[in-house]
C-alpha cells in the first residue's frame, strides 16, 4: 500500500520523542513492501527530498511567524499545498497517517480533498500533560487532538494507559483506538564506539562515584525535581559517593536553586544538550537511570537503557507501568515520592547483582515486546483494516 504521513519533526531535527518513532516504524514498513512518503519541516543542511532508509521524505519551508501557533499554521499550509501535489502527481495513495495534533489541519483537509482515510497517532494528550485543562492555550490544543481524532478513521496510541486516557480526554469511542507500543533499534544504540572511557567518565564523576542519570526535557511533567529531593538520601546512604547527572535542555534555573538549597550542588551535573553520540556514549558509564515523570504516555528512554543494559528506575505514573515491570525488568516508585524513588535508587547501588539480573531480564524484553518489525507489522494490520472498511463503506 501506499501511505502518506504528516510529521512535524524527523531526524535530524528531534524534538521530543515522535522524531524516534517515525525514523524507525516506517523503515519496517517499507520492508514490508509498502511505499512511504513523509512530510516534514526543513532543517538546517538536510535536504528538501531524501530517500532514507527507504522512505521518501519530503521536508518543506514555513514562512516567518508571529509566535508558536501562527507558526503551526504556516505549517499546515505548506504540508497541505505539498501533500496535494503529491496525492495528485505520485497518487493514488491508499492513506494519510497524522502524527499528533501539530499536523491535523493538514492532514483533515487532505482526507476531505482527496476522499481519503486517515489514520492519527497520539502520542500525548494536552489534558495528561497538565492533569486537565486549564488556559484557553490548552483548550484550544485540546479541541485541536478532538478534531483530528474525530476525522480519524482509527487512532493508534502507545500504551493501555494513553488508550483509557484518548478515549476519556478527547471522547473517542474505545474500539476506534488500537494500542502499538513504541520500540527501539538495539543496534543504534550500541554500536562499536573506540573511546577512552576512564577519562570520558572522570568528565562526570570521580572514579569512585556511582553515575545516576537523567536524559529528557527540563519540564515540570518530567519530575526531574522530585529526583533532585531523593537526591540527599542517596548521596548519604552511598556514603557521599553517588553523583546526579542531568543530561537535556529546558528551564534549568529552578533546578538549579533546588540543587542548591538542598546541598547537593557540588553533586550534581547539568550538562545540557548532549548529542546522540555523546549520550551513546555516556550510557556505556552510567550506573542508574532514573525516569521520575508526573506524567508519562510511554516512556521510550527507558527503552534505549534496556538496549544498552542500564538498569532503570521510573515512577508508576502513565504507561511507564506498561513498559518497565517492577521487580523484573526494572524498579518502579510511587509517583511525586521522593522517599520511594531515592529507595529505588539505591536497590539498584547497593545490589549489583540484583542490578545485573533486571538488565539481562529487560534485554530479552526487547525482542519480544518491542521490537520494531514487529510492531510495524501490527501497524500495516491496522492500514489494511482501515482501506478494507474504506472500500466497502459509503464515504
């Protein structure tokens, strides 16, 4: 079949985590047979057109905006006028696959043009990244994820969790949502790297130090202050030989005080942005990641320390239950608990053998749960269940 997908961001432009998935699904996808075409932004040197890894990606400009949302609608224009012109010179094309509601407007109008089905993913919710609606801002997100759900022939979400909560969020009938979890590319991720890492470590910690870490964006949804509290307890019971690395970009000045005014600054590393080859790096000498989110659809990172063995330690909010089982491929704490968090921590430092059983344990989950020719199977699954109904139903 042939799919045209609508994303607002794809390597090497990576925003948050839609970036990933997009790079890795449609791959599968089109050595299944099936023939790609993506839409996305221009960025920096990469080129307009691309055959990557067998996808056709196609990035267009946007013209120069007043702020975020006029942004987002210069967006739309340039996806739909060149969505168009593909449809009409490349076509036919069996369907139009939606990645958030970023994209809706040009992927709705497309459908209607065309009289084609459309499948949307969502990968969050407005309403679960601020436990409700509260500014008009958010609303209008809100009836934007409505909209592009209500057009939406199926819906894919990633997580159980984030399939409860689209269909009482955003109103969306249950057996409309289909639940495909996200994976990972072992490969990409521990691929052979020649580097000294003694001396790469003592860049982060002194060599008598365990390295705990943190990698995501600097939000409030992301709980990295609730790390930041369970931080003095770790540091104590390990004897002062622990050390918080804090790897990603954001508002850090708020977190910075916290460090401070807890008295664990001198313990405590912001490194900013760190690139992919950095952090492959890097996750080769760390000792724990820990992943305390207030409110989390999937959680892919702890995908990627599965990959490279590190063991992981999250909070049992959102679909991070799903994706690490506690006690057995990982550690899972209260959410908002400092106190839970820092004792999962240090089951994981003061255990090394235990540390060591989990890692094996989520290794071998990779393979069964999430990996991506699996999963791009179950998403050609449900295209094929969107054009059968397509072709014997009254548009």
């Amino acid at each position: 079949m042939k799919v045209l997908v609508l994303t607002w961001e794809f390597p090497p432009r990576i925003v948050g985590g839609i970036a990933r998935h997009v790079a890795e699904l449609y791959p599968e996808l089109v050595k299944l047979g099936h023939d790609i075409h993506l839409i996305t932004i221009e960025f920096g040197q990469a080129p307009r057109y691309e055959l990557v890894d067998g996808v056709h990606v196609h990035r267009v400009s946007v013209e120069p905006s007043n702020d975020f949302f006029h942004w987002i609608v210069n967006m739309n224009q340039s996806m739909g006028r060149h969505g168009g012109k593909l449809l009409l010179e490349d076509g036919p094309f069996d369907l139009i696959h939606a990645h958030d509601w970023l994209v809706g407007d040009a992927a709705i109008a497309l459908k209607h043009i065309f009289r084609l089905p459309l499948v949307a993913t969502i990968h969050a919710t407005e309403h679960g990244r601020h436990n409700g609606i509260h500014t008009e801002t958010q609303r209008y997100i809100s009836e934007m994820e409505c909209q592009l759900t209500h057009d939406a022939w199926r819906v894919i979400v990633c997580t159980n969790y984030m399939r409860q909560e689209v269909e009482r969020a955003l109103g969306v009938r249950w057996d409309k949502i289909d639940v495909i979890p996200n994976g990972v590319c072992p490969e990409k991720l521990v691929s052979e790297m020649n580097f000294n890492s003694i001396e790469f470590r003592r860049r982060f910690a002194h060599d008598h130090e365990k390295i705990i870490y943190y990698v995501g964006r600097m939000t409030y949804e992301k709980g990295v202050s609730v790390l930041l509290r369970a931080a003095p307890r770790v540091i104590w019971e390990m004897g002062g030989y622990a050390k918080l690395v804090l790897i990603g970009t954001g508002n850090t000045d708020d977190l910075k005080r916290l460090a401070w005014e807890l008295g664990i600054w001198d313990k405590c590393y912001f490194t900013g942005f760190m690139s992919d080859e950095e952090l492959n790096k890097f996750r080769t000498i760390a000792d724990c990641a820990v992943f305390p989110s207030l409110y989390e659809p999937f959680g892919i990172v702890a995908l990627e320390n599965f990959a490279v063995q590190v063991p992981v330690v999250v909070s049992d909010t959102g679909g991070l239950p799903e994706v690490v089982r506690h006690n057995k491929t990982g550690i899972v704490t209260w959410t908002n608990n400092p106190d839970s968090l820092a004792w999962g921590i240090l089951e994981v430092l003061k255990n090394p053998s235990y540390a060591r059983w989990l890692t094996n344990n989520a290794y071998a989950e990779l393979a069964q749960r999430f990996n991506w020719a699996k999963l791009a199977h179950q998403t050609a699954i449900v295209y094929d269940r969107v054009i059968q109904e397509h072709i014997t139903t009254n548009w």
